[in-house]
C-alpha cells in the first residue's frame, strides 16, 4: 500500500507526525510548491530541447502534485534510507534517489518564494537583520554528524575531536522571534564557532545586541553589545551578581538552541547524514531552516490573526 496525501488530508496529527506540518500548513505551502514544481518542468523542456510533447512517455509514480510535496517532507522528516522511502511510495530505490534530489531543490525554490529561506551571504547580512524591528540577535553553532569520508585527507579534516565522529558546522543568527535569519557556510566540524564568524565578517545594524556563548569568546564585531556568561576563573567561583548575570543571559541565549531544535525536526540533519553528493550537506540544512522559518511564520501569523478577531 502505497502512501498518499488524499488518505493523510484529514488525519492532521498523523500529517504533523509524518512531515512536521499539519493539514493547514501542508496545503499553505502547496500554491509556491506547485508554482517551483511547474518552473522546474519548464526548464527542462526549455534547456534540453526535449523532442517529445509535455505528458508523454510513462506515467510518473508521484503523479499528484500533493504526493510529490508529501514525498519530499516525509524524507525531510524521517530520512530513511532510500530503500525504505521507495517502498513507503511504491516505487524503487533508484527512482526514490532521483526524486529525493529533484524535490528536494524543487521544495527549496518553493520556501525561497516564500521568503523563508535564511540568507547565506555575508554582505547582505546587516540589510536583513536591520529589517527586524527589535535588534537582538542570537548566534551559535551546531554541529552534524556526516558518515566517514573515505579520502584519508578528508577523514583527518571532518574528524571532531568534541563529538569524537566525523562532522560538519555551521553558524546560524536567529532573532528572539524564533526565525533563522543567517545561515553560514557548511565547514568541517571541527573548525571553532568564532573563527567562522571572523572569516565570514559578519556585520550587524548600529545598536545591535549579540547573545553568544563561549563558543564565540573574544568575538566583537563593531558597534555591536555583546552578552555572554562569565566563565568561571580557575580556582575561584563567580560572585553573586556575576551568577545572577549569567542566568539572565543564558535565559535570552537558550532561545537559539530551541530555534536550532526546530530546525533539526528534520531527522535529516539531526541524525548521521548518509549521502556524498557534492554540496547536498549544505543544501539540505537551508531547506530545513526554510520549513522551520515557514512553521514559525505561520504559527505566529495564525496566532496574530486570533488575537485581531477577539
């Protein structure tokens, strides 16, 4: 039995379980889907000049355009092998691989029309964070665990001696609202949070407040308040005051690591990620900061639209 969105539609909870959105949520983002999905099937046509019409040939098995979204969410969601993922939706496991890799940009367009997508380039960063209306602003790193490289090199240089496996980083910048709004790019685990961010050059609007942990120690970008806690001096203890401080900040600071939570909802860049195609590492932790950036915004746009009808 294969799965469908038409058996799915009216079992929310199951929908939110399989895909990490509900019916609402699924269907929201359906319209950017469809309009990514039919500029994909164009461009084929356009770019390799195909002799046959638009239609011909066999029937693909994703025919629904509900099931092809489904499709792609359930993997975001689960990532299970691709074996599992071709049984899940009747097809096979070679086919399963080639419309992991086609929604998968597909459902990245989608979210970037949406404007959900987090910014990826250092010199846009001030322009997109001036935009938000209050400038707090929280950074931190996370950490991915990647199969072993099977180049000798490459296993000396992915190898993190903090998580003791085979990983890759990340800097992302998230705002109070829950939103990731930078995403740096993917580097070798093992690299420190601050040198990332001094290679990048981050610059931040004038007035700006920075959580950061120690991760970021002697990170100060100008013209920016930087918040961290005190760490604790060898032999000695922190005062009073200076724990009180502390607790302050790690109360604002934990907000990030609930962002970076929901962004690892998707198993796919939570648990050991498994494919080497070039680049897939990085793309697929922008489209899962994309679907936590659109949960968020609908959540609070549902929420706001409540409030207005009380």
């Amino acid at each position: 039995m294969k799965m469908h969105y038409a058996e799915l539609k009216d079992r929310s909870r199951l929908l939110q379980s399989l895909t990490g959105m509900n019916t609402t949520e699924f269907e929201a983002l359906l319209p950017s889907f469809e309009a990514a999905w039919e500029t994909f099937v164009e461009d084929i046509f356009e770019n390799k000049k195909r002799k046959r019409a638009r239609g011909a040939g066999r029937k693909a098995e994703l025919s629904a355009l509900e099931d092809k979204l489904l499709f792609i969410l359930v993997y975001f969601r689960q990532y299970p092998t691709q074996e599992v993922q071709g049984y899940l939706f009747g097809i096979k496991q070679a086919q399963a691989n080639e419309w992991i890799h086609r929604l998968t940009g597909v459902l990245n367009q989608a979210l970037g029309d949406e404007l959900q997508l987090p910014e990826r380039r250092p010199a846009k960063l001030a322009d997109v964070l001036s935009a938000c209306p209050e400038l707090v602003f929280m950074i931190d790193g996370t950490e991915r665990p990647i199969n072993r490289p099977k180049d000798p090199d490459d296993q000396k240089t992915y190898y993190s001696g903090k998580k003791k496996k085979h990983t890759v980083k990340n800097n992302v910048i998230t705002n109070r609202g829950g939103k990731v709004l930078y995403l740096s790019d993917t580097y070798e685990g093992k690299k420190n949070d601050k040198k990332i961010a001094d290679e990048e050059g981050y610059h931040f609007p004038p007035g700006s407040k920075l959580l950061k942990d120690t991760g970021f120690q002697g990170y100060e970008p100008e013209g920016v308040v930087t918040l961290q806690p005190k760490k604790k001096p060898r032999g000695g203890e922190l005062t009073p005051d200076e724990k009180v401080f502390n607790r302050a900040v790690s109360s604002i600071r934990v907000g990030v690591e609930h962002h970076i939570g929901g962004v690892k909802r998707c198993q796919i860049v939570a648990v050991k990620f498994r494919n080497r195609v070039a680049h897939f590492v990085d793309d697929v932790m922008e489209t899962a900061c994309g679907l936590h950036n659109f949960r968020v915004s609908f959540r609070q746009g549902k929420a706001k639209r409540a409030v207005a009808t009380v």
